[in-house]
C-alpha cells in the first residue's frame, strides 16, 4: 500500500493528459478491487473500464469523464483568473 499522500502534496503537481488520467484512474481502480473493496470499485470496473477497441464497458463512460476533468479543469481556470 502507498505511503499516506494528501492533494497538497507537491507530486499531485504533475501535467497529465486526459487520456492518461483515465487510465491512471481505471488502475486505480483496479488496484482497489485487488484489496476486496468492491461496492464502488465493481461499479466503475463495469463502468469504465477500458476495452481493446479504445472504447469503455459503457459506453457514455468517457465523455462522462470528459465532462467532469473539464468541470475541474474549467473551475481551476476560473480561481486562476480572480
């Protein structure tokens, strides 16, 4: 298991791609299932994982994703400018 990080710390200051933070989240997600939790992780395995074809289990999964990295990334702009 890794060490204790919280959000503030400076290695959450890394410049990812969108496509690469959802595949960070799908092993993430895969490594929560791995220790037993399964209540949400069963849901987002069904949910988004990622296919050979590029496409995810469900379809609407990654303009989901899409939606919500732009609401962060919209709201992050946004503090940016005041």
């Amino acid at each position: 298991m890794a060490s204790e990080s919280r959000l503030i710390d400076p290695a959450f200051e890394q410049t990812i791609t969108l496509r690469d933070a959802y595949r960070i989240m799908e092993k993430f997600v895969d490594n929560y299932r791995a220790r037993g939790d399964t209540l949400v992780s069963d849901f987002l395995f069904v949910y988004a994982t990622v296919l050979q074809n590029g496409l995810t289990t469900d379809p609407a999964a990654a303009g989901d994703f899409l939606e919500a990295a732009r609401g962060v990334l919209d709201a992050r702009e946004d503090k940016r400018a005041r």
